[in-house]
C-alpha cells in the first residue's frame, strides 16, 4: 500500500484539489477555467509515461483511462457543468477517482503475480 501512495500521491492530490471550492483559476471561466486542473494531471500522465517506458512496459495499455480523463478535461464537455458549485466539478473529480481505483486493482494484481512468482521459484528450489 505505501508502493501505491508512493506513486499515485500527484492523482490523489488532483482529486482534492478539483473538489476544492478555491481555484487558481476559476473554473466558470471558459476555456481556461480547467487549465490548471489539466496541467496538474497532465503531469502525473507525463511522470507515468516516463516511468513505465523506463520499465520497459506497455505505456498505452495501461493508461488508456487516464488519456480519456485528459480528452475529457481539454474538451469541457461536462456531464455537470462547473459553475454548479460542488457537483460541477464532481465529475471532474469521480474520474480521477475512478483512475485511482483502476491501479489501486492493478497494483493488486501485480503483487499477486509477483507472489505467485516467489512461490513458484521456492517450490523449485526446495524440489531441487
């Protein structure tokens, strides 16, 4: 769990920070009202793709969710509009959450995985 806070603290904070009603840039404004909710997870996206290509994984299949929270903060096609105090930026906030979610289970299953690994490789040494 500290593996996962470690790498995920920048979407966690993305998450309170729309959900505040204090905004560097308001977003009532048009067009730029977002742009600093956009950048914050933009740059947790670019941290991530850096990562993982360093790791030698598959960058798109794992962050295909997170391109669709991007698409959908640039486009301001809102299911709630923003300049409904709360829920305006609910949505905003539900699908960064939802992304949290989404590696909270993948880390699950990496670590399953992983284990299942060690104990595969100590049952062949043992046998050995």
């Amino acid at each position: 769990m500290k593996d996962f806070i470690k790498n995920n603290w920048i979407l966690m904070i993305a998450i309170v920070y729309i959900l505040l009603p204090v905004d560097v840039i308001p977003d009532s404004i048009p067009l730029v009202g977002t742009g600093d909710d956009f950048v914050l997870i933009f740059g947790e996206f670019i941290r991530r793709l850096i990562t993982q290509y360093k790791q030698g994984k598959k960058v798109f299949k794992s962050n295909w969710f997170l391109v669709f929270v991007l698409i959908y903060l640039i486009l301001r096609i809102d299911l709630l509009p923003d300049i409904i105090p709360i829920l305006g930026t609910g949505d905003d906030a539900s699908l960064v959450g939802i992304e949290i979610i989404r590696r909270l289970f993948e880390n699950k299953n990496q670590e399953k995985t992983s284990n299942k690994k060690l104990l595969n490789n100590s049952e062949k040494h043992s046998e050995n």
